[in-house]
C-alpha cells in the first residue's frame, strides 16, 4: 500500500499539490474542533505511547553564543546592512573552517546547523535568518514553489520536497534571497512569505516524520501535534497525521485526519490519494474509485510512481511495459540514477546492451552516493565481462 508524505529537503514536511484536470468535488462533512482535539490529544492512541507523548519545546531560532561570536566578527568590518550582508555569507561560505553540507534529512535548529555544518535548506535557512537579525537587518522565510522533488524512502513510502529560503530587504539596497542550494531557486517561480511560526512547524513536521520512519510513535505523534498547534490551517500537517495514525493501526482516525485536510485544502493530492487507499482496503470501492479518478493526474506525474511500476513490471518479466513506465519517470525527472540503472537492467534483459551500458553509466555518472556509484560501477562491470 502505498504511502505518501510531504517533507522538506528545503522546507518542511510541506507537501502542496495542484490538480489542474477539471474533476467533480468530492463532497466531505465539516469537521469540528472536538474532532481536531480528539485527534490532537492522543486519546485514540494505545496506552504504552500516550504516556510516553510530550510536548517538545525545541530552541528552534535560538543563537548560541559561538554564533552571536562569528556574526559579530563578520559583520565589524562593515557600516551598512548591504556589507554586513555579504560579510556574513563570505564568512559562511568562504571561510576554511566552515564548510556547509547540504543533507536533505538534516533538519535541525539554527545552533545545531552551525555546530554540525551540516543542514537542509530549512535548517540553513532558519541559521541565516536569526544571524542576519541578530545584525539588525530585516530577514524573512521565503517559501518557494520549485519543481517536484520527490524520493522514495521505500517501495511504500515517497516524500515530496519543497523549497525554503531567506529573504532579505537590508537599509538602503535591494532585497536578495539566500538559498544553500542555488540551482533550485528561480526568481520566476511563485513564492511566499511565510511567518516564523509556519517556518518552525515545519521543523516540528520534519522531525515528526524522522521519527515515524524510525517507528518511534510517541516522539512522531509528540513533534507533528506540536507543528499542528503551530500551524492548524495547513493540510499538509493533517494529511501526515492521518499517516501516523495509519501507521499507527487506527485507521478511523487516518480518515478523519485525511478529511480535515481536504477540508482546508480540497485539492490535497497526497490526502485525496492516501484516503483513497484507505477506502480500498475498507471495501468502499465506489468512493476509492472517485477519488483514485480525482487523483490520476498526480500519479501518471510522479516519477516515482512511474518507477515503481517498472520495478513491478521487471519483476514480472514484463519488460515491454517496465520499459514504458521508467522511460514515463525519466521523462519527468531525468536527474534520479535509480531510473537510469533500472532502464540499463531492462535494455540488458531485452538484449541491447549497447543502450543497456549507456543507461548504467549515467547512473553511475549521476550518484552522489560513493557507494552507491560503486556498486552500479561493479554490477556494470560484471555485466561487460558476461558478454
């Protein structure tokens, strides 16, 4: 059963999708705020994790006192915000002691961002921001809607990504954004300022869902509520709730939590898709088949579904229709090595290892894994020396 999420590998669990394809609603009853506390309370959850449930208070925005030193340094040297401004980013970006790391599951607070040197462009984004206050210059969170970025935390699960940066108006020059990762920011995508509060639930969601991976529910249940609290009105949050809870067994609360989302955003995709499971498996056939139909120009869009169903189809030795589906995925996301090594391995099963070589080497050439690139460089190699 498959299994959605939004995340941020630059914002946080921020999964907002559009359907464009004209659809009839699907009609739900509002949800009150007893349904909303009932859910938040953890009273549906079994003994053994509601008392292990707390509300976590992490120092999200806090400066420490090794930061508030750096930010002093850098600044010194110059008298206006403009100056300060690229001080501080040569001192980030420039200086031998540090060297950012950018890791898509570093979510962290902006202290532990610059102790560890290591963040995804939220935890980096929410670090630049309290350093830039800290200098008296104006800096906002900046949501940005950049292309899809999707990944497969397992055959079950995909995470959808989204983009977060800073936002700068200093005295007297031109506002300019701060981005770690450069190459996903475009000017010309829509964006959003979004407050403080928002930034740090998406911390909180972010968090949340490291935990469930792990299966640690109280923590997950713990993190996502205080998000929720944080942020009531996103979908995105509901939508991961009603997953904790179908990861949890209670599968009544899954779907009222997937209906509160569509309630405050009828075109969550990720929402309208995980309720459609859950509709499947309860036999309601007609109700999954309305919303699987509202739902069908997201799947035939997502690249990872699309590999999926090639992994599927490879297994089954159907490499007609494996072929088809994992070139659909690379036609949507040429950047993902997975697709290229498995279309490698279905030219290879077909016969034209001349293409079949060609695809494995841009799998290889494509791995920021090393090990990962080694291993696709080692089963390439096998398969040369078989001919």
């Amino acid at each position: 059963m498959d299994t959605m999420v939004s995340k941020g590998k630059f914002s946080g669990l921020a999964l907002v999708l559009l359907l464009t394809a004209c659809a009839a609603p699907i009609p739900f009853a509002q949800t009150g705020a007893i349904d909303r506390e009932q859910l938040l309370s953890g009273g549906a959850l079994p003994v053994h994790i509601q008392s292990a449930i707390h509300l976590p208070d992490d120092d999200v925005l806090g400066l420490s006192a090794e930061m508030v030193r750096f930010v002093d340094q850098a600044a010194a040297s110059s008298g206006t915000d403009t100056g300060k401004v690229d001080a501080l980013l040569q001192a980030l970006f420039l200086s031998p002691e540090i060297n950012f790391v950018f890791d898509p599951m570093a979510t962290y607070t902006a202290a532990q961002t610059f102790e560890y040197a290591r963040a995804n462009c939220l935890a980096f984004a929410g670090m630049v921001t309290v350093m830039l206050r800290h200098m008296g210059i104006k800096a906002q969170f900046n949501e940005v809607d950049v292309p899809e970025v999707w990944d497969m935390r397992s055959l079950k699960t995909m995470i959808l990504y989204k983009h977060v940066n800073v936002m700068i108006h200093p005295r007297g020059g031109r506002k300019k954004v701060v981005d770690l990762d450069a190459a996903e920011y475009d000017s010309s995508y829509k964006q959003r300022i979004i407050s403080d509060q928002q930034a740090v639930a998406q911390y909180y969601n972010n968090r949340a869902m490291d935990y469930l991976f792990d299966e640690n529910l109280a923590d997950a249940f713990s993190y996502l509520s205080k998000a929720i609290t944080l942020d009531p009105q996103a979908s995105y949050l509901w939508a991961n709730l009603g997953t904790f809870y179908r990861n949890a067994g209670n599968r009544s609360a899954a779907e009222l939590s997937y209906r509160i989302a569509l309630n405050e955003k009828p075109r969550n995709l990720i929402a309208i898709s995980n309720l459609a499971r859950l509709y499947a498996n309860d036999g309601k056939t007609e109700l999954a088949r309305k919303l699987d139909k509202k739902a069908e120009y997201f799947r035939s869009r997502n690249p990872y579904f699309r590999y999926r169903q090639g992994i599927n189809a490879f297994s089954e030795q159907d490499f007609a229709t494996a072929m088809r589906h994992t070139k659909a995925a690379i036609r949507i996301y040429p950047r993902e090595h997975r697709f290229h090594f498995l279309l490698g391995a279905i030219y290879e099963k077909v016969g034209n290892q001349k293409k079949a070589e060609a695809s494995m080497q841009k799998a290889v050439a494509m791995s920021a894994d090393a090990k990962q690139s080694a291993r696709y460089q080692s089963k390439m190699d096998h398969l040369l020396s078989s001919r």
